[in-house]
C-alpha cells in the first residue's frame, strides 16, 4: 500500500523546438509513457492562439486523441501570426494531488489518501528564440471547474 498526502508537480521542458515537427520532452507528463511529442498551434476567430500538445503515452509512434496532454487558449489575443512558426522553448507544469500521482505510478497497488482539497492544474508557457514568454490557460478537460479566472470585460 502506498500512502500519498500533499501536492505533485511535474513539470516537463522541451529546448529549441519547431512546431511543424515532432519532438522530446525530457521526460513523460505521466509516471509511464514516452518522449515523444508534438504541438499543435491554431488561430482562433478573436485572434486568440490554441494551444493542442500531444505526448505518445504508449510508445506507439503515432499521436492520437487519446493522447493529448493539454489544451489551452493564450492568455493575450495577437494581430500577427506571431505563433504560427513557433520556434522556441516550452515547459508544462501539472499540479495534482499525491494520491493521483501515485495511482498512475502504482495501478496494481491499493493507495490511502487524505482528504484534503487539491484540484489537478495545468499551466503551460511557451519561450520563443527571442525570449518572449507566452502564457496559456487550459481549456476543456484540462480546466479545472473550481478555479476561475477573472478576464477583461469585451469593448
């Protein structure tokens, strides 16, 4: 049995990455899983960027929906196509309970937890090749319900 109390952060990094090809991070979203990954960055109608990462969970080779890791929209709309040719840095953070961890780390194993209070986040920042930082907020099932963010009202 395998006891967990207390908050998990996993944080994963991908350097000088191009988001037309694949690529690695420096180690799994999850406690098994491979390397490799891919990024999908598509406009939204207001000018916004969406953010789709995809890590091959199962070693495949291949990158399906089941695999998708985050989904989230940038924090600030753009005028340009400033990340449609991204060429940088990433780091994915994924604070979660202990016990959540542990459960994926140990399937087979039986797990005590405590009942404190800990909502699964995901934060992701992108670096590009000139040092500006791009911030997202995820979106879909990778929003947590509890947490809201307080936006500009519309003009």
């Amino acid at each position: 049995m395998v006891v967990g109390t207390g908050r998990k952060v996993r944080t994963i990094r991908a350097f000088e990455i191009d988001n037309m090809d694949a690529f690695e991070f420096n180690k799994p979203i999850n406690p098994s899983g491979g390397l490799a990954a891919k990024m999908d960055l598509l406009a939204t109608g207001r000018g916004n960027r969406l953010a789709k990462i995809y890590q091959d969970l199962n070693d495949d080779g291949k990158f399906s929906k089941k695999e998708l890791i985050y989904k989230g929209k940038c924090r600030q709309p753009f005028e340009e196509d400033e990340l449609i040719d991204f060429n940088g840095d990433i780091k994915l953070k994924k604070s979660m309970h202990m016990c959540s961890w542990l459960m994926l780390k140990n399937p087979d194993q039986l797990a005590a937890c405590t009942m404190e209070f800990i909502p699964t986040v995901h934060d992701l920042t992108l670096f590009d090749a000139s040092g500006e930082e791009f911030k997202f907020d995820a979106v879909g099932q990778f929003a947590d319900p509890h947490i809201v963010i307080a936006c500009p009202p519309r003009s």
